[in-house]
C-alpha cells in the first residue's frame, strides 16, 4: 500500500453520526496508506498514522515530542489543538512536556493513581454514582419527564469523583465544569472578559491544597504533593494547584464524553445481565473512543517513517478512531509509549462502578427515545459527545 498518498481532506471533519456510525474521513485517510499526508485544519501538511504497529512504534520514538514550539508559526495554541501553557508552567504540566521532564511529572502523578489506593476508593465512587442516578430520578418523577444524563450524569459523575479523590469539595459539578474550563483558558492564555467566574472553585483548590500541604488531609493532592518535593525540592501552592486543576479536567472530560456513549450501550440493554462488565467495558472503549486522535506530535529533528523522511516540525497524528474500528482485539483509546493515559484505570474502575450501580438499583432503567435515534458528534479535535441522552431510571 502506498505510504505517501496525499489525501485532500480535513482529518477532523465530523459530521452528526448516529451511535453506529463513524466518521467516513478515517475510511479515506487508510485507504492512502499507513502513513497518509492530509491537510491540517490549521493550515498546511500533516501526517497521519492509520496502522496499529506503525503507531505505536512512532508512539514509542523519543524524536516525536508534544513540544508546542515546534508547530508551524501560524499555527495559534488551544484553536489549533495545541495545548501551550505558560512557560512557568510548563515544567508542571504532564501532556506538555517530553524526555526526562515527562518522566519526573509521571514518578509524581503514578502513586496517586496506585490501583490499591483507586480500588480503596471504590465504595465512595459507587456512593457519588448512586446519589447522582438517585436525585435525577426523583427530579424525573416529579417532573414526569426523562432524565437527561449527559449533563446530568456522564461528566457530572467523573467530575465529582476527581474532585473527591483530590480533596477538592465540589458539590454543584454544572458550575465546576464551567469554572475549570474557564480557569484552564486562563493557564493557556485564552481566557477573556466573558468566561465564567472561577472564584468558588479556587476557593475550593487552595482549601485542599492547603490541607495536602499542611498534612490534614489524605488525599491525591497530599500523594502529588509528597512526590513533587522528592523530585523538586520545594513546590509552591500555586504550582501544585495548578497540577491538580489539570487532573480535574483530564480526569472528566473525556471520561464524560466515553460514559455518555457507555450509558446509551447499556441502556439499550446491549449489556447482558450476566455479562462481565469489565469485557463490556473493554469492547465499548474500542468501538467509542472519547477522542480521534491523539495530541499532535512534532518532529524534534529530521526522521524517517515508514520510509518517508520528515522534517524537523513536521506534525503528526495517530487515528485512534480508525485504528480502533479496524481492529477487533486492539485499541489505542489510552494512547500509547511515554504518554500513555495515567487515568486509565480510574475511568476504568468508574465505568465498572457505574454498571454496577444501575444493576443493581436501577435495574429496570432504560432509554426514553430509541437507540437508533440517539447522535452524536464533534467540532475539530475535541472529545465526541452524544447530543442527549434520556431515559427513565425507574418504572
């Protein structure tokens, strides 16, 4: 198959899909080959990887970085799905940097993310799912209409459980939502006047901070806080507020956009009631990755891919969606090499618990409109996510 194909398209096109089908982009980009040359969205040659072997190998290669200052000059930060924190922030920031500073920010982050510290947690997580189901079925019965649960639950849900685990005392997840994003434009230098006030949750960011810091509370935050002196020497407030704010907001978004497309599986009654959530779990993240591809990579100097030779810049993407949907037995969904997702076994563990919770008090639950009606879609690189998603949790 020819590996230097230019195909003349817009990887990120995606237009309303319903829950079977997927994008036709990804079809054409692997009909160029393994390695295709496509049009970047913000303007100029990209290359995209469509094999599984060839992108973990490139994955794997230290020469392919996330360093944003390798972008093409016309290229504009967060617009162009480049994430650029500020330079004094960088060094703090896990998808962002690359090599030996990578590998300290994950010596850091790893023991928050112990399995036996998550599995520790799993009574509580369970308790945040059940309390949520629970007010949006009586709020469905007082108001004879379904439940929404996009909003209601899918990022709800996983924003309620980092916060908790950090120590971080979020109650309203709407507002939360809106003010991490708001204060994640900030960090990038994209914020303006009409963002959404961030003053309640920094409020809450310093308070567990403060805890970690002063040894009050057993938290994340606390692990993070320990792990950041051993490999700094000394960690501000401000430099370990903002590492969890970026937990918080990997930690829900996409988990958020995977849960939605989880629930309408299971809703649907596409889940057996005597089959093992995990395998279901596991088949779902292949076929409904929360993201296309992964986050671009940049040539750090000159180099040879699959017998096409890049310059130095040169940007790259991973279809993880097509690569998923071609193979039956593999996924990329978590990435691959350095930067494989620290999370994953948390949004593993959060899927599982939210399975379980809906069998066993909500057995009866099931969607309010039919399956094949259900959309869902994406604007350039950002996580898929089902338009609504109603249903009826009880009789």
């Amino acid at each position: 198959m020819n590996s230097r194909l230019a195909v003349e398209v817009n990887p990120f096109e995606c237009p309303m899909q319903s829950m079977r089908d997927k994008p036709r982009v990804h079809d054409e980009l692997r009909a160029g080959g393994r390695l295709v040359r496509a049009q970047a969205p913000a303007g100029g040659p990209a290359w995209v990887i469509t094999d599984y072997s060839l992108a973990k190998a490139v994955l794997a290669d230290p020469r392919m970085v996330k360093d944003p200052a390798l972008a093409p000059e016309s290229w504009h930060g967060v617009d162009d799905g480049l994430d650029c924190p500020v330079p004094e922030l960088r060094p703090y920031t896990i998808i962002a940097v690359d090599g030996d500073d990578h590998r300290r920010l994950r010596r850091i982050h790893a023991p928050a993310f112990n399995p036996r510290r998550l599995s520790a947690a799993e009574g509580r997580i369970a308790t945040i799912a059940r309390n949520l189901f629970t007010e949006l079925a009586e709020e469905s019965e007082a108001k004879g209409e379904p439940a929404e649960l996009i909003n209601g639950f899918a990022y709800s849900f996983p924003l309620l459980v980092i916060c908790n685990l950090l120590g971080v005392s979020v109650t309203d997840p709407v507002t939360a939502r809106k003010a991490v994003s708001a204060m994640k434009a900030m960090a990038l230098g994209t914020a303006d006047e009409a963002e959404d006030d961030t003053s309640s949750l920094a409020e809450l960011l310093a308070e567990a901070v403060r805890g970690a810091m002063e040894g009050t509370a057993d938290s994340m935050t606390r692990v993070l806080y320990e792990r950041a002196r051993a490999e700094f020497g000394e960690v501000s407030a401000d430099h370990l507020i903002y590492m969890i704010m970026g937990l918080i907001f990997a930690g829900h978004d996409t988990t958020g956009s995977f849960l939605g497309f989880l629930l309408a599986e299971t809703l649907a009654g596409h889940l057996a009631p005597d089959a093992d959530p995990a395998e279901f779990v596991e088949t779902m993240l292949r076929e409904h990755p929360p993201v296309p591809y992964t986050l671009w990579r940049f040539a750090a100097e000159e180099v040879v891919i699959d017998g096409v030779r890049l310059p130095k810049g040169t940007p790259v993407l991973v279809d993880i969606e097509g690569i998923n949907t071609e193979l039956r037995d593999k996924r990329l969904t978590f990435g691959d090499g350095a930067h494989y997702c620290i999370g994953e076994q948390l949004a593993q563990l959060e899927s599982r618990v939210m399975i379980s919770v809906l069998r066993t008090d909500f057995p009866e639950a099931r969607l309010a409109v039919p399956f094949e009606k259900l959309r869902w879609g994406r604007k350039g690189s950002q996580t898929a996510r089902l338009t609504e998603l109603p249903a009826w949790l009880r009789p």
